[in-house]
C-alpha cells in the first residue's frame, strides 16, 4: 500500500473512503508478480499503451461533450480502463461483448478503431452505426460488440441470447457481459444468471463495482457485501478481484474464459474499480462522493500504477513512456479530426435499416 494511502487509512475508516477492500499495493502483490513473470516486455507495453488509448480517448469525449461535439449525454469510462482491457485482452475477435451506457473503452478494448468510434459519437455518417447510435447504442457485428445499452441491467438478457448462440454452434465462443453495481440489484440480472447457470451457457459476467449507482452508494441499495456471493445462489464461481489491476483482471477473465470454452458454464467476476468524474460528464459528484474517498482512488489509477510498473521494472524509461503516450494523443487527435470531418447522415436516408417504411 502507497505511503499516503497508508496514512489516510490511519484516519479515516476505511468503509467511509467507499474502499471496500484493503488491497496491497497494484502491481506489488505476491500473486500479481508471478503473474507477470508470464508476459514478455512486448505483451506489457501492449496493455499500457491500450490502456493510454481508453483514456486519451475518453479525455477527447469528454472534451467533445463540453464543446458540443457529441449529442446527448456522455459518460466516460475514466478510470476504469484496467477492467476492460485485462478482460478483452482474453477475448479472441469472435468472442461477444455486452455492454453499458459506460461502453467506450469496452469497445475499444474489443478492438474498435478510435476514429470510426468518435464519429459514431459525433453522429456522423462514418460512424460505426453512421451516426444513428450515438454514445450509448454502440455496434459492430465484425468486431463482436452486440451493443452498449442506455438501460441499466438491458444488456444481461442480451448476452444470455449470445451464450446460447454460441453453445448451440458449439465453437468455443463465449461472451462477456459488462454491467455496472446499479445493474445487479435489477431483477434482470437474477433472471439472466439463473438461466445462464441452468443452461451452462459461456458468459462471463462482469460487474464493474464503481461504488455507486449514478448518486447511490452501494451501501443504500443492497445489505450485499460483495455482489460475488450472489453466485453462490445460482452455484457457479463468484470471483472478486482488484479492477484497477489489470494483470489481476486478466488473470481472473482467462480462468473464467477457459472454464466457459470449456462448456462449464458461466462465471460473476466483481471488479472493484471507480470512475474519476461524474455519472455523466458535466455532473458534480462532489454532492455524494466525499473528496477524500476521491483522492484515496486517484492514488490508485489503473494507468499511471501500471506505468510506474513499466519503468520500476526498466521495461520503459520515462522518456519512453512520454513517446507512447505523445503517439496515442497524436492518434486520438487524428480520430477526433476524422470525425470533425465526416459528413452527418442524409436526411433522406432516415427511413433505411428500418423495418417498416
């Protein structure tokens, strides 16, 4: 544990901070360090630079929203990059994705390019749904991604049509389903995982626990310690797991993926994590989340943890973490001017991927 998070703990109850594990230090556990002994230097610098592109990319929505680049509302996914990419990085092209109305770094780290994805944002024709979906109706049939939902707990009876699409073609598909700590109290959540037990279907379902549902904390919408212990219920593996340790994702998706793959059925895996700004972009949460609960979580941000990792381990020096990151931003600088430039969709093309005219 850092030195600072230390001291603060020493303070202030650790359950009023909104931590609700006492974790060792990222990247420092015992088990972590062995874990990375199996990933070679080019592996690790391919985690933080996709790790960069959720941010920057992120950092540019949000900018997009202010300047009223994007249309409707937006909420980003900083600071819980580490959830997305230790899962996807599991993931092969085939394998499905179910997400949320916090769903563009699933996308992303289910391979979406960042330029045909900030158009979809801006509503342009270039888009990955030319424009007609927005922030939070993302969609890719190549890429796997079957849609981000603005509905809380909406993609879970989704991903239980893509688990029995893939067990019925029998290939070793499977899919991951994203969902947030507000989704798991909807009854469609109890309904999707008693299914998917019943049937061993191969979903993996992730619960990003960021704490609170919008503006309520976890603590006032379930006597429910841990959403993991509600796998016990349906008698598959509940797995709790640090979210802002992406090698300690990673390791928890591959045993869960490979028992999927494996016809054993699903598996809940809980990552606790935390959003750096608001619900939405715009909204101050400084109402409901007290600032030392704040500073305590940006002490552990997944990307600048893992990147202190790189140079610890003389895997990157400074300056080339400052040359990555200087690529990526040049990158999203380029996605944000392809879609500046895309054209918005023909008003006369409103009635077309419609069912009836």
């Amino acid at each position: 544990m850092s030195s600072n998070l230390q001291a603060m703990t020493e303070k202030e109850d650790i359950q009023e901070l909104g931590l609700k594990l006492v974790y060792p230090e990222p990247e420092k556990s015992e088990q972590t360090q062995n874990a990375l002994k199996n990933f070679s230097a080019e592996q690790k610098m391919s985690i933080y630079r996709k790790m960069l592109i959720l941010r920057h990319f992120e950092l540019a929505c949000r900018n997009g929203f202010l300047n009223g680049n994007v249309p409707g509302p937006c909420h980003v996914y900083v600071g819980e990059e580490a959830t997305a990419v230790g899962v996807c990085e599991v993931l092969q092209k085939e394998d499905y994705i179910v997400s949320t109305h916090r769903g563009h770094g699933h996308c992303l780290a289910k391979g979406a390019r960042p330029d045909l994805l900030l158009a979809e944002l801006y509503g342009k024709v270039d888009g990955y749904c030319q424009g007609r979906g927005g922030s939070m109706h993302i969609f890719s049939k190549d890429l796997g991604i079957i849609g981000t939902n603005g509905i809380v707990g909406g993609g879970l009876p989704l991903a239980l049509g893509a688990g029995m699409h893939a067990k019925l073609k029998n290939n070793g598909q499977v899919c991951a389903c994203f969902f947030g700590d507000g989704a798991a109290n909807q009854g469609t959540f109890h309904e999707s995982l008693n299914l998917a037990a019943l049937q061993r279907l191969p979903i993996i379902y992730v619960c990003e626990n960021n704490l609170y549902a919008t503006a309520t904390k976890v603590e006032e919408a379930t006597l429910t310690g841990d959403f993991a212990e509600r796998a016990a219920a349906y008698r598959i593996p509940g797995v709790i797991v640090d979210g802002n340790n992406v090698i300690e994702v990673y390791q928890a998706a591959t045993e869960a993926v490979n028992r999927a793959r494996s016809n054993e059925g699903p598996t809940l895996l809980e990552c606790k994590t935390y959003r750096h700004y608001g619900h939405y972009v715009g909204e101050d949460s400084s109402s409901y989340r007290p600032q030392a609960e704040v500073d305590a979580w940006l002490a552990r941000d997944p990307v600048k943890v893992f990147g202190e990792y790189l140079v610890d381990e003389n895997i990157l020096d400074q300056n080339g973490m400052d040359a990555m990151e200087k690529e990526v931003i040049a990158e999203i600088e380029a996605a944000h001017q392809f879609a500046s430039q895309s054209p918005l969709p023909d008003p006369k093309d409103v009635l077309k991927n419609v069912y009836i005219d």
